[in-house]
C-alpha cells in the first residue's frame, strides 16, 4: 500500500491533523486502511474531500448540510436541480442571517451613540440597556 500520511493529507488539503481526525470522527470521511504499524494510509481521494469540505464551509454549509451534499454527489440519481435547491435553502438563510446582523449593528451604533463614555459604569446607558426589557 502506497497511501498518504495524515499530515500529508491535512498539509495538500490546507486542513489540520486533528481536522480530518474530526471529520473522520464526524463520518464524513471513511476511517482509512492502516498499515500493519497502525499508521493511516489516504488515498487521494481524501484530499478532495476535504477540499470539498473546507469550500461548502467558507460558503456557511454546517457540517449536517455537507454531509447531505456528499450523499447528493454520490447518489447517481441526484440532479443538478436537488444540489441547487440545497443552494437556494442555504442563500435564504444568509439572507435572513444578513438582515439579522443589520438590525444588531443599527441596535448597538444607537446604544453607543447614547453613551459619552464618561462617568462610573452604574450610569452606562448601555448596560443599562441590556438589563432592561426595553428594545435598543
């Protein structure tokens, strides 16, 4: 067997060690052959993978989401229009995550523009905020 090291794997796929241990861990990876040492072996297979991986992350798939897309790649009945449905889902709730994060920022530029940033924190209008019930 002529197979890949752990730190190989992890250095050509720009994860760490412990990252495809988790991933393995997490099933979404197959628990590799080992040599008769007990050393894992990879094939290159398991660099793309992970590539796979780490891009459906930087683009805010959760490790469930993934794992749903790999069983989507992998199933020969699968279509284009079920992975950009996926997709779609996934935009949306950026979306809604965006628009979440506008409203927090608006909240928090008024809280701290009532603030003169003087005086002892028991007058701190923005701890006083967050202990009443009343919205920013």
């Amino acid at each position: 067997m002529n197979g890949l090291s752990i730190g190989q794997v992890a250095r050509t796929a720009g994860v760490g060690i412990e990252t495809v241990r988790f991933y393995e861990r997490q099933g979404l990876l197959e628990e590799p052959a080992r040599k008769e040492s007990g050393y894992r072996q990879y094939t290159e297979d398991v660099v793309a993978r992970l590539r796979f991986i780490r891009r459906a992350k930087e683009l805010g798939f959760s490790l469930k989401e993934i794992a749903e897309l790999i069983a989507l790649r992998l199933d020969a009945s699968t279509t284009c229009a079920d992975v950009r449905e996926r997709a779609q889902t996934k935009l949306a709730d950026i979306e809604a995550r965006i628009h979440d994060l506008k409203r927090m920022k608006q909240a928090l530029q008024k809280l701290t523009l009532s603030c003169r940033g003087q005086g002892p924190t028991s007058e701190c209008p923005i701890l006083e905020a967050l202990v009443s019930e009343r919205k920013a």
